[in-house]
C-alpha cells in the first residue's frame, strides 16, 4: 500500500511540476502582454493544484486524519487567479499596451474602452464587419 501511495504522490508531483514549469516557460517566452498572461493564469494553477493534490495525499497516508485544509490553498488560487488575470487585461486594453503581430484577438469595438475611442479596431477588421453587415 506504502508504494501505491507513494506512486500516486510521485506522479501528481511530475504533472504538478511539469505544468508550472510549462507556465514559467510561457511567462518568458511568448511575445506580448495579452499572450503572456495565459502562462501564470492557466498552467502554474493546474500544477499548483497537482502539487497540493500530492501533499494532501502523502500527508493523509501517513497520518490517522485527512488533511483536507490544504484543499484552500488550490480553492482560493481556482478563484483568484481568473479574476486577477481578467483585471490585468482589462488594465492592459486601457492602457493600450501593444499587442505582437502574432496577436489574433483585438480588444472590443463596444464597452467601456469604446467610449473613450480606444477600439484599436484595423481597417481589415472594419471591413469584414461591414460585409457580415450586408
């Protein structure tokens, strides 16, 4: 049973490091502001959750109890790291960082930042909008 164990937490924590070492990657890598928030936000918090997932298992395997208060860290880190990421694009579409060429999404034509003028909308996109239009 110890070995069963011990697999399930060896495996966890590969997957679980393998995820954070890919978003690490990403965060250095990719080439703007908008694709360089999908490394912290989508991978390190799977691997983060892989991580604490084995130390809860390790941890209840050799004691008498389940050690489930460290399922808060991974639950307030599912919750929290959306929300930061969708408060720094918008920050950052109002700011008007520059995006890369690479870059296929633009910030919205309607809403706040089109109130102010800041649609950063191309002649291309303009275009085919006024074809789906017709």
């Amino acid at each position: 049973m110890q070995t069963v164990v011990e697999a399930i937490v060896s495996v966890l924590l590969l997957i679980g490091s393998l995820f954070t070492l890919i978003g690490a990657i990403g965060l250095a890598r990719l080439p703007d502001f908008f694709m360089r928030l999908h490394g912290p936000t989508k991978s390190t918090t799977l691997g983060v959750g892989g991580i604490v997932l084995a130390s809860v298992i390790y941890f209840s395997a050799h004691s008498n109890f389940a050690s489930l208060h460290e399922l808060l860290i991974p639950a307030f880190l599912f919750l929290t790291a959306p929300i930061s990421a969708h408060m720094l694009a918008k920050a950052g579409i109002q700011q008007r960082v520059p995006l890369s060429e690479g870059t296929r999404g633009k910030p919205p034509a309607t809403g706040a930042c089109a109130e102010h003028g800041d649609t950063h909308i191309d002649d291309q996109t303009a275009r085919e909008d006024g074809k789906r239009a017709q």
